[in-house]
C-alpha cells in the first residue's frame, strides 16, 4: 500500500471513530445543573392599625413663693373620644373637684389647689386609651362616606399661625399643584421637604415666618402644611397631642384635612416626609385647633395674680 492510500485510510479510520465519538454523546443523558435553593418568602405582617394603652399624665407646678399662695388653677387638655381615631375611658384625677369646660372640639381640665402643705402641687391624671390609626390608606379601605363639612369656612380661612393670606403664603401655594386632593397634599409635603429645615428648637412662630426662614420647629411644620393646604383651598386644622413610638409618647403637632368621603383624615408631613398618605406610631388627640396649653394661674393675698409653669410627664402601658 502506498503512502497515498495509507494517509486516505487513515483518514477514514479517524473520521469513523470521531463520528462514533460524537453520536454516543448525543445519547448520552444531560447532567442538569443543580437549582439554588428556594428561599421560602415570608408573608407580609399584617399592618397594626389599633392598639390599647394605660396612660398616666402626671402635671408638676413649678410655682415661686409657694408659701403665700392662696391657690393655683391648673388647666390642661383632656383627650377625649373621637369616631375613628381613639376611644378615651376610664379617666381619672388624683384631685377631687375637676371641673370639665369644652372648647371647640377640645375638653379641659380645670383644678383648684388649695392645699400646698399636705400635698405637692401635682396633678395625676390616668385613663384608657383605645387608639386607631386613621390615616389616608386606612381611610381608603374603611371608606365611610362621610357628610359635607358644614363649617367649610372656618377651615379654610386665615388666623393666627396659619396666615393663609400672607403674600408669603400664597407664594409657596402658587408652586404647589395636582390633580387631586391628595395630589396636591403630596405636593405640599414634599415643597416642605425641600425648603423647610425641620428643628426641635426654632419655636412656634407661625406659617409665614417658618417659610420666610426656610426653618420650622414641630409645631410651625403642621402650621405651615395647615396653611398651604387652607391656601390650596382645602379644609385643614391643627391637632395637638401625643406620639406614641414604642414605649414612649412624646408632645407633638400635626394636622387633619378634612375628605367629604372620609371625614378628618390625619396626616403628618414632620414623621411622613415622603408618603404622607400612610403613619407609622399612634397618635392621642388633646387639643383639636390649637397646641396643648397647659397653664398654671397663681393667686396671692389682695388678689394679685401670677403665671406660674407646668412641667408635664406621660408614662405609657400597652394593653
């Protein structure tokens, strides 16, 4: 044999063996690459919309001269139940002879001391408090179909703090639009959040002087939503109160725009910066148009009058 025939033969003895090679990997089964582990996804929890609490406000008086005192008269807001947000009961004094006055929507507490021997001139008072979160989602879902406000115009008008006709005012609210109600209320949150520096110090100085300074404190950031949504022409008032957040309630200020579908809905643009349409923490309502006011009016010989301090504690207990 040649080397001709020898390099063809050789040839076809190679192709042969490949093609053999070849067909039997055809058959041969497949080795799948093992699947990762599945990672069994937990349900979302179901959002705390309710909760209870024992709450025990304790009032101090810081009164000078104590010894020549006739008496102090201490007030203060007592929250009272409110259809949809909280449930107030089992309220209770440390003093005998309260007497209740109601203004506007708010209830207050009006105590005489007489007695600064026996006793400190403290105030406890400790009730119930059955909390529900009425925010916009929530709003939503429950959807009561409430009535047209009747006293459109007092929620909408200017006064102190919430100087709707301020040029200042207006000329924040002319930037801020939307479609919607809520729109413009999301608009307004977040116009706040890009010129407003939120401080715990700054005071209570009112809507037009927070946008001035590009500065609010707690309770001028609810006066200055307050005022723009009234500027937009939507129904808004301040409420005053609590904020509980885990085991703590602390003093805070927020505000309600009122829906002819849903009623007083709660938002809070200082805690909900980003979605004001949905809060997290509790909230107890003591003061509806206006900030807690505690105050403590001293009385001396001949008559004479002096203001005196109150320092307020609240101790919280989750039912």
């Amino acid at each position: 044999m040649n080397s001709q025939w020898r390099d063809l033969f050789i040839f076809i003895i190679l192709v042969a063996i490949g093609c053999y090679i070849w067909m039997n990997k055809q058959n041969m089964p497949v080795k799948k690459a093992p699947e990762p582990p599945k990672v069994q996804e937990e349900a979302p929890k179901p959002r705390v919309t309710d909760k209870k609490f024992a709450m025990t406000y304790q009032f101090d008086l810081d009164i000078k001269d104590i010894d020549n005192i006739e008496k102090a008269i201490l007030m203060f807001p007592v929250p009272k139940t409110s259809t949809a947000k909280q449930t107030i009961s089992d309220i209770k004094y440390s003093r005998p002879n309260v007497q209740i006055q109601n203004s506007d929507d708010s209830k207050f507490a009006k105590i005489t001391i007489t007695d600064f021997v026996n006793e400190k001139p403290q105030v406890i008072m400790t009730l119930n408090a059955n909390l529900h979160t009425y925010d916009y989602q929530r709003a939503i879902k429950l959807n009561r179909n409430y009535d047209q406000l009747s006293n459109r115009s007092r929620y909408v008008k200017d006064e102190k703090n919430i100087e709707v006709n301020s040029k200042t005012v207006r000329a924040a609210a002319n930037q801020i639009s939307g479609k919607t109600n809520i729109d413009i209320l999301m608009a307004i949150a977040d116009y706040m959040n890009k010129n407003l520096e939120l401080g715990h110090s700054v005071g209570n100085l009112g809507a037009e002087k927070a946008l001035k300074a590009h500065k609010a404190g707690t309770t001028d950031y609810a006066n200055v939503f307050v005022a723009l949504a009234r500027a937009k022409g939507l129904p808004a008032r301040i409420v005053s109160g609590y904020r509980i957040d885990g085991v703590s309630a602390r003093r805070h200020a927020w505000a309600e725009v009122y829906f002819q579908k849903y009623g007083w809905v709660t938002f809070d643009p200082h805690y909900a910066p980003v979605d004001i349409t949905e809060l997290e923490g509790f909230y107890v309502a003591c003061a509806v148009n206006s900030f807690i006011a505690d105050s403590v009016e001293t009385f001396y010989s001949g008559g004479h009058m002096r203001a005196g301090r109150v320092y307020n504690d609240v101790q919280i207990k989750e039912l």
